[in-house]
C-alpha cells in the first residue's frame, strides 16, 4: 500500500485514556487520511517486542489504539504515560469494506475497538443506518459506550449483568431474524465470528470478519499468519468476506502460536 510507513516511526505519546479495568487508549499523532477502518499498525515496544494493534480512533492528525493487558508486551504498554515514546509502522491490511445501507455490526469484547472507526465512517453518510451489538463478559468491561451514545447500541453480557443475557453471537441471531441487513460486521472472538459468519452464510447475507494470527513481519514475507490456501491474515486480511471463510477449515478451531504450532481456539 502506497501510504503505509514500513520502517518504524518513533512518536511521542500525546495522551492516554483508561478506558475500563485493563483496557487503554494510547494517542499520537501519525498520519491519518488514509487509514481504512479494520487496517492495523505494528507497535514497537523498544526493547521487548512488536505487536499488531487495530487503529480505534481516527481524526484529523492524531491516531489511537485500544488494547487490554494480556501479557508482557501489552503490560508494558498499559504503563507508558504522556510523552514517552513507541514505534509505529503501518497501516497494514485491507480494512473492511462497507456494502449497502443497513448494516448489523457485531463487536466482542475489545474487538468493538477496531469496530469503533468502521461504525463512524458508516454514521458519516446519512442514508446508512448501522445497528450495534457489544458483547461482554459483565458489565464493568464495558467501554466506549459515551462514544456510542448516539447510535442504536445493543448491549449483550454472559452473566445477565446490563442488557441482553447471553453472547453477542445469540443476541445477533435473534436481531437477523427479525430484521433485514444489507451488511453484517463483526470482530471479537473467533468462536463468536464463526457463529455469526455461519449464520449470515446459511441466509446469504454479506459477511466480514476480522481474524487475529500471530503476526511478524505484517507485511506479507514471513509466512506466519497464513490460514487457509496461502492467505496471509496480515495482507489479504485481516477481514474476509463470509464465502473465503466458510472455505477456510481452522475458522473457528486453532491457530498457530509465534512457532508456528496448532492452538485449539
Ligand atoms: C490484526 C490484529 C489486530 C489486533 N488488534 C488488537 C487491538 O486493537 N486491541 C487488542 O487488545 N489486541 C489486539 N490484537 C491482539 C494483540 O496483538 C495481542 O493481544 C498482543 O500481541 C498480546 O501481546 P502480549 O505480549 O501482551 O501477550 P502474550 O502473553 O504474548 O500473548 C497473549 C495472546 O496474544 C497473542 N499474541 C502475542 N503476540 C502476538 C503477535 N505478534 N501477533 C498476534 N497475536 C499475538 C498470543 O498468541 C496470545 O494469544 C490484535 C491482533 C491482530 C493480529
Ligand atoms: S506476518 Fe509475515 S506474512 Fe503475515
């Protein structure tokens, strides 16, 4: 892509925002005109290590990213503070592509954060109409739902807590049955995607998701986020329409981990 930066770009952080427990924005200025909705970046940690994170905000100059404290990289980026500095290269991937006018937009836990851009660019034509489905464990992981506050935002949590009780694939189900989509977008947990891809694919209604590998080089050489008949997670995704997953066998049952061996999902 003719706009992405392919060698690290140290930058300097301009804010951060906690935005639940273990969940947390970092901002910086990077350039943003042509950043697709869906499209990630590789943050370099210096010292320890490089991790792809899905750009959550968009504006003019200044970019984020939203991420929950899972392990060593991500423990230390919870803990940089304003003015301290990363490396960033990208945007990486396709990105996903908006088709029609009423779209059904399905987000898992921290994956309503690469969903976030996605669901202001569709708000930005007037004749889009876009439902929202965030689901949760409990309550208290909920964010972004100031940022939502506008929209038809539906809300599922497994343990009953606020809204819809059950998983976000369920509350979907129930939502398709009743009403007509032009679209359905979903990332979160691959389990939770295959439900939503396999149920759009049996109506026939488009379908996007976007897929996690382990990512290394994220610019296509490597080989290590390969699924499928040689499609790269990093370069031909990370979003795939509905048709090229119901075609991919490990969709929704393993991965592979920095060596390259079988996870179960
Ligand atoms: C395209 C893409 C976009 C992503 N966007 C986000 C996001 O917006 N917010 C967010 O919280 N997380 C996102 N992730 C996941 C995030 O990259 C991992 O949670 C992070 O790398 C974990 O690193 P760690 O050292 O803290 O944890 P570890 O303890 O090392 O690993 C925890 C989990 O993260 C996975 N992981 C570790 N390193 C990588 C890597 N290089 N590539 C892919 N997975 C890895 C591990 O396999 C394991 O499942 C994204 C992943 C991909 C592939
Ligand atoms: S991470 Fe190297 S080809 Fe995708």
């Amino acid at each position: 892509m003719k706009n992405e930066i392919t060698c690290p770009r140290i930058v300097e952080i301009k804010n951060t925002k906690i935005e639940a427990k273990n969940i947390k924005t970092i901002f910086f200025n990077f350039p943003s005109k042509n950043i697709i909705p869906g499209q990630f970046l590789m943050i370099w940690i210096p010292g320890l290590d490089e991790i792809p994170m899905s750009v959550s905000y968009i504006s003019d100059r200044e970019i984020g990213f939203t991420f929950r404290k899972v392990g060593e990289a991500t423990r230390a980026l919870y803990d940089l503070k304003k003015r301290d500095k990363i490396g960033v290269r990208g945007p990486y991937g396709n990105g996903f592509t908006i088709k029609g006018e009423k779209i059904l937009v399905v987000g898992g836990g921290t994956g309503i954060a690469t969903l976030a851009p996605l669901i202001e660019k569709i708000l930005s034509t007037k004749k889009r109409r876009v439902t929202v489905i965030f689901g949760v464990k409990t309550k208290d992981e909920l964010f972004f739902t100031r940022r939502f506050r506008n929209i038809d935002l539906k809300i599922s949590t497994d343990d009953g807590s606020i809204g819809f009780k059950g998983v976000a694939s369920e509350l979907a189900e129930k939502i398709i049955n009743n009403e007509d989509f032009d679209q359905v977008i979903t990332c979160g947990p691959e389990k939770m995607m295959k439900k939503i891809v396999d149920i759009c694919n049996s109506r026939k209604i488009p379908v996007q998701a976007s897929l996690e590998r382990y990512i290394k080089c994220g610019i296509g050489l490597c080989g290590q986020c390969c699924i499928g008949e040689g499609l790269r997670v990093c370069k031909d995704g990370p979003v795939f329409e509905g048709d090229t997953l119901a075609k991919i066998p490990e969709f929704g049952y393993f991965k592979r981990d920095a060596s390259g061996r079988k996870i179960k999902i």
